[in-house]
C-alpha cells in the first residue's frame, strides 16, 4: 500500500483520511489506525553540504518493518542549508526512514532505521548525508607524509611519525573504510622472489594496512579540508622516554631523556595503536584508533604489520574499503590473501601467508626511499607514481610535501618527483589545531 501524503494536502484532509482509515479499523482486525502527526526535523550532517535547490522535490519514505506500508512525504523546498521540519503522519510502528536523490555529482540521501512512532507531536531527528554520487569520483591524496624522524637526545628516533590525507574534491568524502598501505617490496632492495607473481598480475603485497573505522558515514571530510593520523597521537615533545645505559660489566641504568625535536601530534583525527608490534606503544584515549589488517592470519611464516621505515622503504599507499567495519576487513583480508614460497635462512623453500591491493584499488601513492640506493625497485605501480622522492638518509626531521595549499587545492599529476619535496620540518597537529 502506497500512502502518499505531501505537505501541500491540509490537515483536515488528512484528519479525515485518518477517520476513514479508522473506520476501516474494525473490518480489519486492526491493520489500519489512526495516523499521528509527527514531525521530521532534518538537518545536514556537514554544514554546507546540502542547498535548497539540491533537496527540491526530495521525497522521504516511511516503511513500516513489520507490514512494509509505505508513507511518502515531500521535503519543503525552503530548506536552506538543510534545515527544516517536514509533517508526517504514520501509523504508530517502527520506521525505516529513507532519502535519496543523486543532483551535481552529489549524492543526497536519509537513512534511519528502526524509528519507533507511537505518540502525536513526536519530533524525529534525521541527518541528510550528502557524498560523492559513484566511486569513481572519490579521492584522497597524501598532502604530507612524515616518516623520517628524528634525532632527540641525541638519539635516533622517529616516535611522531604521521600522514595527512586530503580531499582534494569539492564534495564531502567519508572516510569510513580509507585505508592506507605500505608496501611489503622494499624500495632499496632486489625484486623478492614472489615480485613478479604479484605484480604481474596487477597486485600489491602489503606489509601492513590500516583502515579508517565507522559504518560508512561516520566520519565527514569537507572539500579541501584533511585527516591526520599519527603513529601515536600524544605530545612527543613533552615526553620523557628512558634508555637503558649498559655499562662493560653489564650493568643497565635507566637515563631519562626528552624527545625536544618531535612534536604534539595529539590532535591526530586517528592514531595507530598497535601494542602486538609496539610493544611499547601508548594510547591515547581521545585520539581514536585506526583499525589494522595485517598480512598473516597466523604464524604460518607471517610477518608484517603497518611500518614506515624512517628511510621510506615500504611505500604507502592509498585506497578505499567500503567501510570500516573488521566485517569488511576479515572480508577483504580472505579475498586478497594467498600463499608465496620463499627461501628461509638455510635455502628451504617455506610457504608465506601474503596480502596484497589490487593496482585498480588504489587512490594516490608515493614511491619512498633513501638517496643511497635509489630506488632499486619500485614498491608502487609506476600508474601509481612514475616519480619517486628519497630522503639523504634516516632521522633527519624531513618531511615530504605535496606542492600546494589546503586551500588552493595540490599537484597531483602521479609523478611524485614533480608534485612532491623534501623539507627540513614537520608539523605538529595539537589538541585544537583544526580551530
Ligand atoms: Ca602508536
Ligand atoms: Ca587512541
Ligand atoms: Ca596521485
């Protein structure tokens, strides 16, 4: 059954409407009810996001879980910015609420499920989600990517290692399911035996990759604007770390030292909080984490997890998962896994667990490495980046820069060597940093 009341039908009308189907009430075992008047209050997830124009004539649909009566209402067409309140009148049920129009490249949509309607005058919040209308027209860059480190104390060290991801579109992304990827081919290193078995076929093996969490539109990234995920999002230059002086007799003290060269970065959008590689790795709870997929389900010669060598050895990549749900990762850990023999130390061929990206997944890379070697051999696709950025050598506080600005948008012509430089900075992302 199709019940279509628009906003422009009068109240009595559908008072009466409401009578009539009352009346039908008795004859059918109490199908039909009275209809309440509720109101639909909806509003743009993303300040914005969402004109007048883009929602005229949106129409929203009541379903009814259990009979799957459908109620239909128009949205008014004074929504500026999103926001309005639209009459409703339903039967008392539980709702799923739903919107969908595809205008400008945009796709605007309501999705609320499992709305219970059972007084008058009940006011139902509803956000209007507005994102990219096909995947094809979804990007994220990498504006910077800070893997060097540093040296503090004196030290080698690179604690306050992070990567900025920015959407370089004029549509909201979510970034619910982005992932990033470094590469399990090393940069500075001879091609490894199982290279061509992948590459040939269109595939990146991974070292490790992590995944932005959230259902799918959890997590709004506005045009031009960005996401930092840090190693590990806490003030690295208020830290005290400790390192164990061992004199010739074996005797260990404890020094204190401070990280002076690192920075805060506890204003990260997400952290990397992996106590299974790092040991020592703290958690900030403030900060959330990202979630991880890692090459080897088991022992079965597995080893990896997500790394950035501070000479930029494994090559990080990006690409996009549905969303960020471990359903999603378990699911594409099973379809893109598979086994590769190697050699282990004394010549024995040993089977592998490997996880790889499909070359067509991915979104933006940069091919990494260190001005010694070179690159041996390119980790990414050369689709990829057919350039290529080395650092002079390890803990030197460098930090490779897209060319560009947040605001005026960056090059990106996937050669690296042109888009992208070396500088003797990085940036700290404190608490607040963002306003
Ligand atoms: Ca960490
Ligand atoms: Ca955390
Ligand atoms: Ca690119």
């Amino acid at each position: 059954m199709n019940k279509n009341f628009f906003k422009t039908a009068s109240i009595a009308g559908l008072a009466a409407m409401g009578l009539l189907l009352n009346a039908c009430d008795d004859e059918n075992n109490g199908d039909e009810v009275a209809l309440l008047k509720s109101y639909l209050n909806v509003s743009a997830d993303v300040e914005g996001s969402v004109e007048a124009s883009d929602l005229a004539g949106a129409t929203v649909t009541f379903t009814n879980t259990r009979s799957k009566d459908v109620y239909t209402f128009k949205l008014p067409a004074n929504l500026n910015d999103g926001e309005g309140s639209v009459l409703v009148q339903v039967p008392v049920g539980i709702y799923d609420i739903s919107m969908e129009k595809t205008v400008d490249g945009k796709t605007i949509f309501i999705r609320k499920q499992n709305v219970t309607v059972k007084s008058e005058n009940q006011q139902i919040d509803a956000k209007i989600i507005a994102t990219v209308a096909n995947s094809s027209d979804y990007q994220f860059i990498f504006s910077e990517v800070f893997f060097n480190g540093e040296r503090n104390a004196g030290r080698m060290m690179h604690p306050d290692q992070y990567m900025v991801l920015y959407n370089p579109t004029d549509k909201v992304l979510y970034a619910d399911g982005l992932a990033v990827g470094c590469t399990m081919q090393n940069s500075n290193g001879e091609k490894k035996s199982w290279f061509d078995q992948y590459y040939g076929q269109g595939n990146v093996p991974v070292h490790g990759i992590i995944v932005i969490p959230g259902s799918g539109y959890e997590h709004p990234v506005k045009p031009h604007d960005k996401i930092v995920i840090a190693f590990t999002a806490i003030n690295h230059h208020e830290t005290e770390g400790k390192y164990a002086d061992v004199n010739e007799k074996g005797d260990t003290t404890w020094v204190s030292f401070k990280y002076e060269n690192a920075v805060d970065l506890s204003g990260a959008d997400f952290e990397i909080y992996d106590p299974q590689l790092y040991t020592s790795d703290v958690d900030n709870p403030e900060v959330p984490n990202v979630r991880e997929i890692y090459p080897a389900e088991s022992d079965l010669g597995g080893f990896g997890g997500f790394y950035q060598h501070p000479r930029g050895f494994n090559c990080p990549f990006i690409f996009k998962l549905e969303n960020g749900e471990q359903s999603t990762l378990d699911a594409f850990f099973k379809e893109h896994s598979s086994v590769a023999n190697v050699k282990d130390e004394d010549g024995n061929n040993v089977e592998i667990q490997m996880l790889s990206v499909p070359e067509k997944m991915i979104l933006d890379g940069i091919t990494t490495g260190h001005i010694p070697s070179g690159i041996v051999t390119n980790p990414l696709p050369l689709t990829v980046d057919r350039g290529e950025q080395l650092v002079k050598g390890c803990h030197s506080g460098l930090l490779v820069r897209r060319k560009g600005s947040d605001e005026k948008g960056y090059a990106d012509t996937n050669n690296s060597s042109e888009d992208c430089e070396i500088v003797e900075e990085h940036h700290a992302f404190p608490s607040g940093w963002r306003h």
